[in-house]
C-alpha cells in the first residue's frame, strides 16, 4: 500500500500533548491532519516477520481504551469517549464487535451499555462483563438475548472518582487463583461491596483484589498505572509511565511471618534504565525508537519511555516463537508498541529490548494513539488505538498551554488492530496458568527433594523454595535456607525471602549460615544486618554471638548495628572500639564503613565522636558522610551542633550535606539547644530553617526555648503582601539564569530536579518552563495549592524519639519507607512506629521566598523558565 500524502494545516499556536508528567510539543507551527483507518496502516512500521491489519475503524468504534474476546469470539470495548473532560454530561460505553461475514474486519457494532463517565476496562464473566468505571466496578449482563445489558449491579465501590480522568482503577483480570485483580491508576479510595456490606472497607493504597466466589476483597502489591499480566507460571507483571515492565517478585504476605523484617519492597523494575540524564533518584529512562513527530522537551524524558501501559506477557499464538514469552507495552506518546525479553536476574527478571534500534510496531502518525493489548481467540495480538490529537489530560497541563490545547478533536475516532506473523503458520495453544510454588512447597517436606533444589541452577526456583522452607519444621528447614542464604546473599529478594521464614529460629539459622559467610561482601553483611535486628531479645543474639568463630568483626557489627539493648554488655563496648579504630582505615572495606559508622551511633561520644569526626572530613563519599553525620547527632545533637556547623562553613556545604545536617540535629525533639545556639551565633542563617521545622521549636514544652526561636525566626517571617511585593520587585529585574541556576541548587534542589540538577522527591520540573513566571512563583510561594497524590507527606515518630518527615515510596505489613529531602530513604517497622500521619501540607514548605532578596527571586525564576 503507498504511503499517504501527510496533509498538515497551519495553527497560530502550538499544540501540545503531556503524558504522565512530560510535555511534548508537535510542530510548532504546522499540525499534522487526522488520517483515515486505511491511510494510518500505511505508516506503521512492523518488524519483518510481522503484519498488520485493521480490525475496526471509526466510525464502528470510538476512542477504545480496553479490549477483551468473549468464549463467542466477540469482541468487546470500552470507549471513553468523554475523556477527558468531567463536565460534559457522561459519554462512556461499552461496544460489542462482531465479524459476521468472516472476513477478519468486524462489521457489526452493538452498544451494550452507555452513559458511563469514564470506563476504561473490561472482561467477560460469568455470561455478562466487568466494567471498571470509578467509583465502581460494574456487572453487566445481557439476559434476554438482544444484545444490550438489562441487568446492571455494583460489585465494589468506593474507588476515587474526584481526581483526573486518567488513571483511576483499571484492567479487572482473572488471576490463576481465581481472583479478579484490578489495577490502581494513580488514586486510591475506601472501597466497600454492595452486595456484601458486612465485609469491612479496605484503604486502597495499591492494586486489589476480588474473590467472585466469596465477595472477599483485599489489597494486592504493587501499583500499576494501567494495565497488568501474567505469565505461564502465574506471575504478575505491571507497568508505571516511565517503566513498561515491573515484577511482582513476591506477595507480602510472606514477609508479615517475621514482624521484624525491615523490607518493605515486593516489586521490581525490571528495564535497564539506558537513557542517563545523570539524575540521582530515578530520572534515567527506558529507552524508545518512535518514528512519529512527537518530541518530549523534557531533558529526562527524550528518547525514553514517558506513558507506557498496556503491559502484556505474550504467552505463544499467532506470532513468531521468537516472542513469546516477551513483555509487550504500549507508548501513546510515541505511537510504538515496544517488546522486551524477560532473562531470569536473580529472584526475578531484567526485561532488554528484544529488537536491536526498532520498536515491534510503530507508527509516524502522530495520532496514532496505542493504549492496551489483548490476545485474540486467532492468537493474533490486538491493539486499541485510541487516536487522539491530544491524549493528555489538562490536569498534567500548564495553565497557559491548556489554554492553547485541543483536547476534542479524535473523540469520535478510533481504531484496533491486528499484528500476526507474516507467514501463517500453526497457532500455538496457551497453557493453563501454573503455580510455581505448589511443587517446591511439596519439596519442603522432602529431605532428598530439598537437597536437589539447594543445587538447582535455576536461581527462581531457589528463590520459591527459601520462601516454602521458611513455613517448614522440618529438621533439614535450616540448614537448607542458610545454604541458599550464602549462595544468593547478594540477591536481595532472596534476602528476604530467608529472613521472612527464620522468624523464632534466628539463633538456629545463625549457627547454620555463620561459617558460610566471609563477610567480605555486602550482600552478607545486609543479610547479618536483616538477622540481628530479628531477634527479639539483644541477649539471646550476644549469647550465640560468643560461641561464634572466626574474626569476622564486619559480620559482628552488621549483627549487632540494630540489636537494642546490647549496649552496656562487654562484648558490646568491645566492638564499639573495634568501629572506632577500624571505620577510617584504608583496608577496610566500604560495606563495613558504613556498617561501622551506625554501630559507632551507639556508643558514648568519648568513644566514637573522634572516630565520626574524621570520617566527615576525609570520606569522598557524600553518602558515607551523611551516614557518619547523622550517628554524629544521635549520639548528642546538642554537641554535635558546633561541630557541625563551624563558623563561616554553612556557606561551603552543599544542599546534600545541609540538609542531612539539619535533619539529623533535628531528629529528636527533645535536644533542640545546639540549632538554636549556631543561629545565635551566627553560623546558621535563620532562613535555612523552613516553615515545618522552625514549628519543632514552637510546639516545645520549654517556653525559654520557644521565647528564643521566636524572636529568632521573626525575621524570617513573611506575609502574603510582602511576598506578593517580592514577585512583582523580581519580575521588573534583568534577571541572571546562571545565578538562578546556583539558587535552584541551594533552595529546591534536595527535593526537585531539571536540567541535570537535583534529586527526585517532590514532582520532576520538566513542564515548569511552560507556565508563565507569575504561575511558577505563586507555587513557590504557595505550595500548599496544588498537591499530586503521590507526594502525599507524612510525618514519622519512632519509639525511640526521633522524628521526620517525607513522601511514603513503598509499604508491607511489617515495614514503611519514607523517603526524605535530600533522596535519603529511611525504612522503619511498624512495630517501632509511634505514629505516621498524612500531613495536610506539602513537603516543600511556604517561606522559602524568605531567603531570597528579590533579585535571587528573579534569577531563579529565569532558570526555571530555561532563560539563558
């Protein structure tokens, strides 16, 4: 077929799309028109063994977002025709596709349910369909015949519907044990059954899932944006925006057998992360060959995935062998479907591009829109192309851009396709799902069947098995996990895995994995790390500890760095000296530093204040330093403040070292003396204290202490006038961007990035050259206007009295982490919280305009605008 004429019209202004949180501009000054079905199958480029063809086009169907066959052959699926706009009346339906004549292109169209808002998946049960449509999932069922529903029902509610239009919960699938799982989107909701309303609500703050048999409904693990899979062996694979391919490695259930275990992960990005911005925090993306127009101005999103969805572990059909097996996924923003090879790392996969400089399809229409795959009853693989000018949702968009941007034009377009190996051949038949836990669960009970699998080659399948022994009580249980724990103790999945089944038996595991261990490397010591602290009792662990042998003091300090309440024994002492002759030594190696610099936090300052002292001056690692600062601070912040902050040094420390300095001097509430005294005299500037913390000193007991600090901080006080003043002071300046780059580095980079500066905490800053100077210093001003759900700050206390705040990155039953600016991630148990609370305020505090004259203002607002 030629390749049709591309006809383009002349705009006055640019249009735009934004996926996730990038924005991408086409054509700045000519669109390129909407193309017929048959004019779009021209522009697609399929490797050489593939085809494609179309299945349905528009007007047969309209804005599909989600397909599923029936056992019939149909095909149904969801348009979300009304997308994105919530204040039309609801436009949402679910079509049913039929080929009558046989000919491969459906010819029938019936609507089975309409007037829906926004329902974005679907799957045949039961002879009727499930339909997520926030706030519900919905049963639809035609029961006389004519096509159309006449019985509709709510199977689960209480999904968050007051948020964006985009990612709400979506694609119900049938897992291998028989639950329907549903994927959370971005937003989360208190989710009830109607037909069920003595079952409690449970928080959804993932994924769920759904009993059919029984109504029961529970969170899953993991988060996926949209879309979700299983493989042959009934493992479960998601997808985030940035990463099309993330694992499932294990349910946390497991881990809840030892409250004690402090890991809070049970999911794995599995891609290479190949586009390097050089960004700390996750800015480095996956890499993408799109042939369409669309450009990302975001500097960590060019070339790299920036909306994947649709994730599908293709399981065999009507493709090349050469695919199965893979992992496909969607990018609308570059018009491509994208496959990778899943190779066994470990527990889990890594997921590498199958073909070398090329997508698997891809598109040069700009329109052309994929967002979900399915596998048909011919083996083929379909796609929803939901063909739209603009896919993004205003919400994502600058006020100033949305203005300009046309989200109405495709809402009545669509189109599926078929992609199937070129040369026919014999479709191959998929499996039942498999349980990959059910044999090696039998094995445990098996002492020759144990010893096969310790040895096995396979390392997924010692991974399954660590986690089956840990419920055995059989007398080999042990001896078995420490043999896998010391053949894969870099592995930490299998970390994990061991140290989630050891629970009670620590002091038995100890004896058993000890001689196996040289602790010459930092995945044992991790694993010595993860053991001491689950013991329950310090003095059982320093009873075994003495009959241990061999001079293995890293493996030592790693036991001993979390256990409570050892400090006062003589092996103890013994160890701290050990730490503080031994931390800055030139042999030792840096797993052990670390290791011994939190061990040294435990000792009094005559013994370990030297030893920290000169681990922050001479240690060229920022990360090492930071860690021997906070051990520093928690020892005694009060004494710890003068030697932290000399005279004259504020200055030269960088935004990393400020800010864990700050963090660790104010970790505990109760020794706030030594800040307020740099401030007195002058070594700390007031203003370097936002809003939130300079509050730990007025909610103080101490009314000297709070007389103090308020008359300290009064300077730094601002009211919204005098701020106002400032941004209309700065806007008439001739602004610097090369000194608003520096004050980026010194006001918001421990929390933000752009253009190569800074680390991920609050949201990236890739659309923000977008939005006019006036909007960019309102939200500096004004943070608390405009919150994204997924940088919800909480704020933690422990047990042990420190307190901090940050953005809660990934939960299990016994386990939270919670990252804090500056990027540094603190996992605590549950157990040893105090409380954890959602702050109504966002992280990035108000008052940081405070520390800037209004030229400082203006030079940091041309930098955020890309000025040069």
């Amino acid at each position: 077929m030629p390749k049709p004429e591309i006809r383009m019209k002349r705009t006055s202004s640019p249009w735009s799309l934004v996926i996730g949180t990038s924005l991408v501009i086409t054509h700045s000054s000519l669109v390129i028109a909407q193309l017929t079905p048959e004019e779009e199958l021209a522009t697609f480029q399929v490797d050489p063994s593939l085809r494609v063809e179309l299945v349905a086009g528009d007007p047969l169907v309209e804005s599909p977002c989600a397909l599923a066959f029936d056992e019939k052959g149909r095909l149904f699926v969801t348009e979300n025709r009304g997308y994105p706009n919530t204040s039309e009346p609801p436009q949402g339906r679910v079509v049913m596709l039929e080929d009558i004549d046989g000919d491969g292109r459906m010819d029938k169209r019936t609507v089975v349910a309409d007037g829906l808002t926004f329902p974005n998946g679907v799957l045949p049960w039961k002879g009727g369909l499930i339909v997520t449509c926030a706030p519900d999932v919905l049963f639809f069922k035609d029961t006389n015949g004519d096509g159309r529903t006449d019985e509709r029902k709510v199977l689960l509610t209480g999904f968050d519907a007051s948020k964006s239009t985009q990612l709400r919960v979506n694609c119900p699938t049938i897992g291998p044990d028989g639950w329907i799982y549903f994927a959370a989107g971005l937003v989360g909701g208190e989710i009830t059954s109607p037909e069920h309303p003595e079952k409690p609500a449970v928080k959804m703050t993932g994924d769920l899932r759904w009993n059919p048999q029984t109504g029961d409904f529970e969170t899953a693990d993991g988060k996926s944006q949209y879309g979700q899979s299983f493989d042959d062996f009934g493992r479960r694979f998601i997808c985030m925006n940035r990463l099309p391919v993330q694992h499932v490695v294990l349910s946390s259930n497991w881990l809840k057998r030892n409250p004690r275990l402090a890991f809070s992960d049970t999911v794995q990005d599995c891609n290479e992360r190949s586009v390097k911005t050089g960004l700390k925090g996750g800015g480095d993306g996956v890499r993408l060959f799109p042939i369409s127009s669309n450009i990302t101005t975001a500097d960590s999103h060019a070339g790299s995935f920036t909306a994947a969805c649709g994730v599908m572990i293709w399981r065999g059909g009507a493709l090349p062998a050469m695919f199965d097996g893979c992992a496909f996924s969607c990018d609308p923003t570059g018009a491509l479907v994208h496959a990778d090879r899943l190779v066994p790392r470990g527990a889990t996969f890594s997921a590498e591009p199958l073909l070398a400089g090329r997508e698997m399809a891809a598109s040069s229409d700009d329109w052309c829109r994929p967002v979900f795959l399915t596998r048909g009853p011919d083996g083929a693989l379909y796609v929803a192309d939901m063909y739209r000018k603009v896919i993004e949702h205003p919400d994502y968009l600058p006020e100033e851009v949305r203005k300009h941007t046309d989200f109405e034009s495709g809402k009545n377009l669509g189109r599926i396709w078929r992609i199937s190996a070129k040369e026919k051949g014999p479709v191959k038949a998929v499996p039942p799902f498999g349980d990959e836990l059910a044999g090696v669960k039998k094995a445990a009970a098996d002492s020759q069947a144990t010893a096969r699998i310790v040895e096995s080659t396979d390392s997924r399948e010692r991974f399954c098995f660590a986690l089956a022994l840990g419920d055995s009580r059989e007398p080999f249980a042990i001896e078995a996990l420490a043999k896998l724990a010391a053949r894969d103790s870099e592995d930490r999945w299998m970390r994990a895995a061991v140290l989630s089944g050891v629970a009670g038996r620590e002091t038995e595991f100890l004896r058993a994995v000890w001689p196996r261990l040289s602790g010459a490397h930092e995945g044992e010591l991790e694993l010595l790390a993860g053991l001491g602290k689950s013991f329950a009792d310090a003095n059982a662990l320093l009873a075994v500890i003495e009959s241990l042998s061999g001079a293995n003091v890293a493996g030592l300090a790693a036991l001993l760095a979390d256990a409570r309440g050892a400090e006062k024994t003589p092996a103890f002492q013994k160890l701290i000296e050990t730490s503080a002759k031994n931390v800055n030594g030139d042999s030792t190696a840096p797993a052990a530093r670390f290791l011994f610099v939190r061990l040294l936090a435990r000792g009094s300052w005559e013994q370990a204040a030297e030893a920290l002292q000169r681990t922050i001056a001479s240690a060229s690692d920022d990360a090492l330093r930071i860690a021997a600062i906070r051990s520093l601070a928690t020892i005694d912040a009060i004494r710890a403040a003068p030697i932290l902050l000399p005279a004259g040094a504020w200055p030269r420390y960088s935004p990393a070292i400020r800010e864990a300095i700050l963090a660790a001097l104010l970790a505990r509430p109760t020794q706030l003396e030594g800040v307020l005294a740099a401030i007195e005299s002058g070594s700390l500037p007031p203003a370097a204290l936002n809003s939130q913390r300079r509050q730990l000193f007025a909610k103080q007991k101490d009314a000297a202490i709070r007389d103090r600090a308020a008359k300290l901080f009064a300077s730094t006080e601002t009211t919204p006038a005098a701020s106002q003043a400032k941004v209309q002071a700065a806007l008439a300046l001739t602004p610097s961007a090369g000194h608003g780059r520096q004050m980026f580095k010194q006001v918001c980079s421990t929390c933000h990035r752009l253009d190569r500066e800074g680390v991920t905490v609050g949201p990236d800053l890739l659309d923000i050259r977008h939005q006019p100077k006036e909007n960019i210093a309102f939200h500096i001003i004004v943070p608390d206007a405009e919150i994204a759900p997924a940088f919800t700050a909480y704020a933690c206390e422990t047990k042990d009295g420190r307190a901090f705040a940050g953005i809660l990155t990934s939960e299990t039953p016994t386990s939270v982490t919670i990252r804090q600016p500056g990027g540094v991630d603190e996992t605590v148990l549950r157990g040893e919280l105090k409380s954890l609370n959602a702050l109504p305020n966002s992280l990035m505090p108000t008052g940081l305009d405070a520390a800037m004259s209004p030229q400082d203002f203006a030079d940091l607002l041309a930098f955020l605008k890309g000025e040069k």
